[in-house]
C-alpha cells in the first residue's frame, strides 16, 4: 500500500512538471547589458551591438537619445528589429554629408534626420547605417556618353564645366554632388558629353543658365534678364547688381518659383548713373546652398 501511495504522489509530480514545462515560455536568451563609457552615444553601441538606436530606447525607456550617461546600465534587444532593406539603407562613407544624401536620394534633409533620429545634422561618421524613408530610387546613372575627369589642385566646377564645354548642373546632377562648391583634389568626376544647351557665357561661372544679358552689355532702360533658374530642393532665386568699385549689393527682383528658359525678371536701369556695373543671377536651395552665383560686368548707358 505504502509503495502504491509513493507512487501514486511521485507520477502525480511528473505531471505537473510536465504539464508546466507545457505552458510555461522557451527560456529566454539572457539580455546583453552594455555599460555606457565616457564619450559613447546611442548611435555608436546601436552600430556596435548591429542593432538601432530606436531599438535600445524602447528596451531601456529612453526618451531622448541624448540624454545618456557614463556608467548607466543599457539592455542590448538581442532580437533587434528587422533590418531595413537594402534599396531602403545607406551606409555613410569618408566625405559624406547629410546634403549630399538627401540630394543623392532625392528627398530632404529634415526628412532624412527625421528618419534616423539624428538632432545636429553635421554629426554623421563613416559605416553609420541610415534608413531612407519609401525607398526612394536613387539618382539614375550617368549616361553612357562621356569621359571621366579627376580632380587637381586648384580646380572648381565651374573651370571643369568651361574646359570640357558643358554645364556645371550637368555635372552636379551626375555626379550627385550637394555643394557645387565644395569638390576636393582626386575626386573622379563623370563629366557627360552634350550637355550645354542655349547661349554659354565662357569662363563666366554659374553662368551657364543666363542667356541674356551677356557680358559686356550695354543696357539702358528697362532691361529683361532671361534664362533658367532651378535646382534640386530649389527654394528662391534673386537678381542683383553693384556699381563697379563698390562692394554693396542691391536687390532688383526674384521669385520662389523656379524658371526654365524663360523671364527672371525686369531691371529699370533708368535711375542709375552711367558707368560700369556686375549684374548677378543668385539661386538658392531650401539647405542654404547655392551654386557659384552668376556675375558679368556691363555698362549702364542711358
């Protein structure tokens, strides 16, 4: 009878063992805790551990990513979010900027930060993965037709545009370059052939895109300026002039809307004294960037 009962308890313990081993969760992979040291951020443990900033704030309560601290105790997720897709990803490299990506991707520099969590633009680093938001398609390859170019010493887009007799946009664009000003010496340029359209202004930089006046103009009375003023994440244009030997300029028109081979605007010449003046043609986009601004000298005759 004893050995009957002892048996009776010993399955009936079996059972339940069994039947919680049934119910209860799979063990659960021990978390991995990373301790915050002096001059680490969300970004670099996120990149470290291949996980995402958004990830490590929501398994810690993190509300603002940088508000962290040396010392403090973070919960790596060990099954982090699924990876976005490569059409949808970008990997920073040596010399990037987040306008020259936007621009790359066609989309804006807010929207770019906004998706990434990043609060100063300026502080992005080489391997830093950055998801871009619908997949947009990135700028077409450059066309078959043309020759490659490497920078020197001394070289600016607008003297790479005039020796290979195209525009310095036509550039811009196949080489999705986001501050024309800005090229460094050894960097391979594709230069498309073909590419100048309408009346060129040699030597003139910026100029490429303002058909009338020319340089060396003789302008009296009210004279149209025309030709095209657009960029990509365009925001304003403006026309302006200063008399030759002085440093200040003055306003005469513009627009936020874009202009493609057509009128820029009116300049009234008539209450200006005669002499020598530089006109210029200023195109501006939504980061603050503009390309070199367009400046030829002519002569006020009325």
């Amino acid at each position: 009878m004893k050995k009957l009962i002892v048996v009776t308890i010993l399955a009936c313990t079996l059972l339940a063992t069994s039947v919680q081993a049934a119910w209860a969760s799979p063990p659960a992979t021990n978390p991995i805790i990373h301790i915050v040291q002096w001059g680490e951020n969300l970004i670099s443990i996120a990149n470290r551990y291949g996980t995402t900033v958004w990830a490590i704030m929501q398994a810690n309560n993190i509300t603002n990513q940088n508000r962290i601290y040396a010392g403090q105790r973070l919960v790596i997720p060990v099954a982090a979010p699924a990876p976005v897709p490569s059409a949808c990803a970008y990997v920073v490299r040596y010399g990037d900027t987040l306008t020259g990506i936007a621009y790359r991707y066609g989309m804006s520099v807010s929207a770019l930060m906004r998706a990434n969590m990043i609060v100063n633009p300026n502080m992005i680093y080489p391997g830093q993965r950055l998801a871009i938001p619908c997949a947009p398609t990135p700028s077409p390859a450059p066309a078959p037709s043309g020759t490659y170019y490497t920078v020197r010493w001394g070289d600016t887009l607008a003297k790479i545009a005039v020796r290979f007799g195209v525009s310095i946009w036509s550039i811009v664009k196949a080489n999705n370059i986001a501050n024309p000003n800005v090229i460094y010496p050894g960097r391979r340029l594709w230069i498309p052939a073909g590419t100048t359209t309408g009346p060129v202004q040699p030597g003139r930089p910026g100029c490429e895109h303002l058909t009338s006046p020319q340089a060396g103009a003789v302008l009296a009375g009210i004279v149209e300026a025309r030709g095209t003023a657009d960029l990509t994440n365009f925001w304003y244009y403006k026309l302006e002039f200063r008399k030759d030997g002085l440093d200040e300029w003055h306003y005469i028109t513009g627009s936020q809307t874009p202009v493609h081979s057509g009128s820029l605007g009116n300049w009234d010449t008539r209450p200006l004294a005669n002499g020598g003046y530089t006109f210029r043609l200023v195109v501006v986009d939504r980061t603050g960037n503009y390309p070199p601004a367009c400046e030829i000298p002519v002569q006020v005759r009325n």
